[in-house]
C-alpha cells in the first residue's frame, strides 16, 4: 500500500482555493478520481471535498472509462496500473473521443520514459508517488487555470433550463430565476447529473459537504424551494421526485 502524506485541513488552504465556506466564490468543480487502491482513493477523495470539489470514483478501469466518456468532468486523476483497461488506454480513448478534459495521471512508474509516455498518451501532468497532497492539489488547480473559457463548459443547459455559471444567471423559457448561493449549487449537481437519480446521500456528500447524515429535513427544505420557482411558475415540472431513491432533473417528464 502506498503510504501518502496526509491532506492539509480545509481551514489551511489560501483564499483563492473555493471551499464549502466560500461557496459563493466558485461554481462547483468536478473531479473523476480513477484509482483501484482503497486508502489512496479514500485519501483523494477527502482531501479533493475538503477544498470544496465535487468528486466522482471508479475503482477499476472499466468504469473509469465509462464514467470518463459519458459524463462532463472539470479534470480527471487517472493512476496509470489499473485492474481492466490501464490509465493509459483510458486516456487514449478518451482523447480519440475528441475529450480535451486535463488529466493528471498518478504512478509509482517514475522513470522518464514512464513520464513522457503517460504525456504522449494524452495526460497533462504526471505525479508519481508517494507524494503530498498539498503538490497534487497544487498541479490539480494548474491545469485546472490552463483550461480556456472555450474549452471549459460555463453553461448547463436541461431542456428549457440553462444555467450561466460564470455569471451565476439561471433561466426557465428565457425568464430569470433568481437562487441563493446553496440552491444555485444544488441545482448546478442536479443539472450536472439530469436524467439520473440523485440520492439523498450524493447531495449531502457534494452539495452540503456533508459526510454523514444531519438528520435534518435541509434537503427536503431546499428541494421544496427550488421547485417554487424553477417548477411552480411553468406548465412542467422537471424535478421529480423518486419514492425511496432521491431525485431526478427530467425535462422529458
């Protein structure tokens, strides 16, 4: 098992890091975490939501590749040795499907062959471990700036919906919309996943920061207020409930 440095606290990071205290400061980034070894990928996956990122994990190549094709990522961490498809073919297929997502791949391989073929392969950094966290996060935010406003995608769009994040604009049928910093993030993730069912789970995890349950009604006190206004004042409502599962963004309901 490699044995990592353990992540800064949340507290330490500089202001210019979006955290969940300063949810107002940056939309919500998405980060697909591919790593087969548990205790790195736990490692990852705290420090990356303690700064305020949304994460997504596949534990093996296959649904590394799935997830990495069929949904929208700010950035990916891919680790080069994979159970199934390796880092390497991911990335490759993942730049033949004319993706352009930055990905930094992971690796004990730290030759400089190793390096320069995980770059030709279509990575955009390459970290070997062990290494720190402040160092990945570090690399993460670098590529992350490198990306321009024409290749990152700033609008969401679900049916009649569309959400401008850099302006932080919301519209129904060409209306405004007007949301609080925690709905605008709620239904940024909901927006982000349409058509699939959302958990209760996944929403305190990525949208409250939560990792255990409040029990508290916050959710369902925020899921009702949405509905007020991106549902109520329009003929269809899109956000649907789904008895004992959570919920679905729908424009097709």
């Amino acid at each position: 098992m490699t044995i990592l440095s353990a992540p800064p606290a949340a507290s330490a990071v500089p202001k210019s890091v979006p955290t969940p205290q300063h949810e107002e400061a940056a939309h919500l980034m998405r980060i697909l975490v591919i790593e087969d070894d548990r205790d790195a990928a736990e490692y990852l996956i705290k420090g990356l939501r303690e700064h305020g990122y949304s994460v997504d994990h596949a534990a093996d190549g296959r649904e590394g590749l799935s997830l990495a094709l069929g949904e929208t990522y700010d950035a990916m961490v891919v680790d080069r040795m994979l159970p199934g498809p390796d880092g390497l073919s991911i990335v490759e297929m993942v730049r033949k499907n004319h993706i352009a997502t930055p990905v930094l791949f992971l690796s004990a391989l730290g030759d400089v062959e190793d390096r320069v073929s995980g770059l030709k392969a279509g990575g955009d950094d390459y970290l070997v471990k062990p290494f720190a966290f402040s160092e990945l996060l570090a690399r993460l935010e670098a590529l992350l700036r490198r990306v321009g406003p024409g290749q990152e995608n700033t609008n969401l769009k679900v049916g009649d919906l569309e959400m401008d994040l850099l302006a932080r604009k919301v519209t129904r049928q060409g209306k405004r919309v007007y949301l609080h910093p925690r709905e605008f993030r709620l239904l940024e993730y909901l927006m982000r996943h349409a058509g699939q069912v959302v958990t209760r789970t996944m929403l305190l995890e990525n949208v409250w920061e939560y990792h255990f349950d409040p029990q508290t009604n916050v959710i369902d006190v925020h899921i009702s207020r949405l509905r007020q206004k991106i549902d109520k004042p329009f003929d269809t409502a899109i956000l649907q409930t789904v008895r004992g599962a959570g919920y679905k963004l729908d424009p097709a309901a």
